[in-house]
C-alpha cells in the first residue's frame, strides 16, 4: 500500500490507504516520553462506526485520542491513517480557559480557520456554515452570548458544533457528558446519536461512564493497561469481561429498553 | 497642558511614549489573557541582567540585553508534557537570577550603577528620534504579524491541543508570539524603562479586561489608556518636578482604580 506523509496534529504522521478504515493501531505502545501507558494496542476506526473507548480511571483512554489525532507520537509500532483525514476534536469543556473573552459563534468559528488558511480571513459562507453547525447542535440562539456565560452543556455543544465547522471526518470527542446533569448528558448523547444516524458522522468517543456509552455505541473498545478487548458493544460488554476489567462484580440489565450497568451484586451464570 | 509639549524633549518623549504604550498594551492584552504577566516581568528583569551584563564587559547594550531576553523566551515557551518543575517554577527562578544578576553586574562596574537606574526607573525623557523610529517599526511588525496571523495566536493560545488536532503547528505560533514579546519588553525597556515597560504591559490590558467583553474594544481601551496615562503624566512629571516613568505608571494605577469602579456600578 501506498504511504504519504503528512502533517496532523502539529507532527509528521503516515497516511495509507486503508480502504473502508479511517485509523489503524499496529502493535503501538502509547505513552509520554518514557512513560509507557499502554501496550500492543491493535485498535481500527472504521468508516461510518461509533466507537466507545471505555475503561476505568487513569488507564490511558486519552493517550490513545491523542496519539490517534497525532497530538503525540506513539513510542513504539504504527499508528496509520487514511489520506486527508480530517479530525473534529471535542476535549472536555474544562480544559477551555474562561479568561477568554470568545462569544459562542467566535469559540464554533474556530473550527473554520485550518479549512480558510493562514492568511485569509472567514468568509460569509464560512460564517453561515459555523451558524449551521450552531444549529445543529442546538445552540444558535447563544451565538453572541460570551462563551465563559453558557452551561457546561451549552458549552459542549458549542465545542461539538466547532469541530463539526471544520468538515471532519471522524468526530473525536473526550468524555464529552464529564460533570453533566442527566438532562445534559443525555441532550449531548442524543446529539451524537443524530448526528451519527442523520449525518453518517464517524464518531469516536472516549467515555468512563459505561451507562451512557453502552446503548448508544456500536463498537467498544475496552482498555485497561492495553487493549483488552474491541468489538460489536452486545460481544464486548458481558457481565464477565466487565467484571475482569474492573475488578469487581458487574451485572448488565435492561430495564425501559435500555441496559444498564449495575457495579456490584451478582455476575451473570 | 498643550504647552508643555512645546518643548522639544518633550515631544519626543511624547511620541515615544505613545507608540511605546500602544505596543505593549496591545502585547499586555496577550500576556493576561495567556496568563504569562510572570513571564513579561521575568523577561523585564532578564534584559535588565543583559544592561548590566553588557556594561560590565563593555559590549553593546543593546544586543547583550536581545539576546539574554531571547534565550529567557525559548526557555519560558518550551511547555513540558510532564515535568516535576512547573514552568511557573522556572519563571520564578529566571525572575530571582536575573535580578540577583543585574545587581551583582552593577556592583562590578561602576558606572553601570547609575546606567542600571535609569534603565530600570525610566529614561523617556532622553528619548532619540532614532529609537522612536525603531519602536515604529516594532509596533508596525507586530501589528502586521498578529492581523495577518490573528487565526493562528488565538486558536493555539485559547486550545492549544485542539489547534494541534486542526493541523496547526501551535507550538510554532506559541513560541512566535514569544519572540515579539522578547523583543519588544527588550527595545521597550532601553527606551522606557524597566518599570514603565512592565507597567504599560500588564496594566491597560487589565483596564481594558474589565470594561469590555469584545476584542476590538478591549484592544481599544488598553491603548487609550496607555496614551492617556503617557500624555498626563508627562504633564504630571513636567509641572510638578517628579520621575516621569513613575508618575506615567502612577496615572495608570488610577485609571486601573477608575475602571474597576465602572465595572462594579455597570454589572
């Protein structure tokens, strides 16, 4: 296969053609400088999925984002992906510094600038299409409302309809319902599923929270040290191999057409 | 008060401390925002180590003092991923060395002692037509850089990691803005004054933070206050017989007191 490389994420990165595959993991040790995270990761992003990347606190979830953005390297194997890839990041509302004086549309208008290019300025098609995403997500009427002013929900949206200004690809989000209410959570989750469905946006997610990634994922990736296992959400996530990656008793149950996941108790069989 | 700018010195000083002001101001909005004003005074004391430095080897003040302030920058911006010292940490120890060192090089020279005062309590008084130019040019540059470029600061200073994600090569643009900022704390302090330079980086930015919430009005209000402060307290300085970079400073802390008032009553 034919391999170019390119820039992403502020590295030299190797893009191939992986065919019906966005991004490839090929025996890739992650981690930061000599800090090894995680290891033999074998992890694909395909074309049209909704990946969960789940696992307990600490165990390297990011990592994997970012060294699949290309934000860091990996220390060891390859990380491939799919020429002109476009990436929409959504980090945790948190990390965004609220000293900025950004209104909303500014902060979504963000999304735009690698599209538009060093020097040119967003056109007025550029802006309408920034105030499409505002809609999309829900948020159009708070375009001129200062950013630092939204809801922690409101201000997800916004970032969610920042990453959908630039085009992307893949959508990669970080624990995108962290310190949300219920309502909040399943808003945003609600959003993904639309945008998944209606959109055919690739969606990769990475999430703690296993009752909310579980009836709305495809495909899961569980991690813990490395990754331990990758695949349709009804194989993965079993009582059993739950309850080995968490150390502790996990029973599933359905309960008003959803599963939930209970910690603690009895394990199935 | 227009009188008073009819005496020549006066005038320059007048100029150059206008376009003075108005760089740093602009540069100050920047240094807040990217919460580094750490940073721009440990740069101040780092080119002030250089004036010493260059005074006590008889070397030329102002490449000593451009190139200390650059070495401080490429130190500052590099950000470690982990680290058991914080980059505050090294500011701070950057900040003590540099002023133990510009002290140390006055006690070994001395002439520099008087030299070193009035770089680090303001000269604008004696002022040259030929660093009014050169501060215009500096202003000009850094004008033209940030409009051309504004995309790129503000995405890599507001989300640096999300920037990178985008393509764009943050830690380029972050160490980029550094450079100017070296440069021009280096150049403003041989023409101002450490105290003065320090004072026109952090204080119109602050003013400006508190009475605006949008960019073009922020950018406007630090640079009026700047110029304000310039033009009553060299009348300030003048009529009453005071230092004139302290008195430029003293106006700006009462602007500061002014704005902070305005911005409780209109909230």
């Amino acid at each position: 296969m034919g391999i170019q490389t390119t820039q992403c994420g502020g590295q030299t990165v190797q893009e191939v053609d992986l065919g019906s595959d966005l991004v490839l993991f090929h025996q890739a040790d992650l981690g930061y400088g000599k800090r090894r995270v995680l290891t033999n990761v074998n992890l694909v992003v395909k074309n049209g999925d909704f990946l969960a990347i789940v696992g307990p606190n600490g165990v390297g979830k990011t990592t994997i984002l970012k060294t699949m953005l290309g934000i860091i390297r990996p220390l060891k194997g390859r990380v491939l992906r799919a020429p002109g890839i476009r990436f929409g990041y959504v980090p945790q509302q948190q990390v965004i510094d609220e000293i900025y004086p950004l209104t909303t549309l500014e902060v979504a208008a963000m999304g735009r600038y690698p599209i538009v290019g060093p020097i040119s300025r967003l056109s007025k098609k550029d802006l309408d299409f920034v105030l499409s995403c505002l809609e999309k997500v829900g948020v159009l009427n708070l375009a001129n409302r200062q950013f630092r002013e939204l809801s922690g929900g409101q201000k997800q949206r916004t970032l969610i309809a920042r990453a959908l200004a630039g085009e992307p690809d893949v959508l990669v989000l970080d624990e995108p319902t962290n310190d949300m209410d219920i309502a909040s959570e399943y808003a945003i989750m609600e959003l993904l599923r639309d945008l998944h469905e209606s959109q055919k946006v690739t969606i990769v997610m990475v999430s703690h929270l296993l009752n909310v990634v579980v009836n709305y994922a495809k495909t899961i990736a569980l991690v813990d040290g490395g990754l331990k296992t990758m695949g349709s959400t009804s194989d993965v996530v079993t009582s059993e191999s739950l309850s080995k990656a968490y150390g502790l008793p996990v029973q599933l149950v359905d309960c008003a057409g959803k599963r939930v996941v209970l910690a603690g108790g009895e394990t199935d069989g | 008060m227009a009188d008073v700018f009819t005496v020549p010195f006066l005038r320059i000083a007048l100029l150059g401390g206008l376009i003075v002001g108005c760089l740093c101001a602009f540069l100050g909005i920047h240094v807040v925002l990217r919460r580094i004003v750490f940073v721009g005074a440990a740069l101040a004391q780092v080119s002030s180590s250089g004036v010493g430095l260059a005074l006590c080897t008889n070397t030329n003040v102002s490449v000593v003092s451009l190139v200390l302030t650059l070495l401080g920058v490429a130190t500052f911006s590099v950000k470690s991923a982990e680290g058991r010292i914080t980059q505050e940490s090294l500011i701070g120890v950057a900040y003590s060395a540099a002023s133990a060192l510009a002290v140390l090089f006055v006690a070994k020279s001395a002439h520099a002692e008087a030299h070193l005062l009035n770089v680090l309590s303001g000269n604008i008084l004696t002022i040259t037509p030929g660093q009014v130019w050169l501060m215009t040019t500096l202003l000009v540059c850094t004008l033209l850089i940030h409009t051309l470029f504004y995309k790129q600061f503000l995405f890599s200073a507001f989300d640096s990691e999300t920037a990178k994600a985008c393509g764009i090569r943050a830690g380029f643009w972050d160490l980029l803005f550094y450079v100017i900022l070296g440069v021009a704390v280096s150049f403003s302090i041989r023409v101002v004054g450490t105290l003065l330079a320090f004072g026109f980086l952090v204080v119109p930015a602050v003013i400006a933070l508190l009475l605006s919430q949008r960019f073009a009005g922020i950018y406007t209000i630090a640079t009026s206050s700047a110029w304000v402060s310039t033009i009553l307290g060299l009348v300030l300085s003048y009529r009453l017989d005071l230092p004139t970079g302290p008195t430029i400073v003293a106006v700006l802390g009462v602007l500061l007191v002014v704005a902070w008032i305005v911005s409780k009553l209109t909230r």
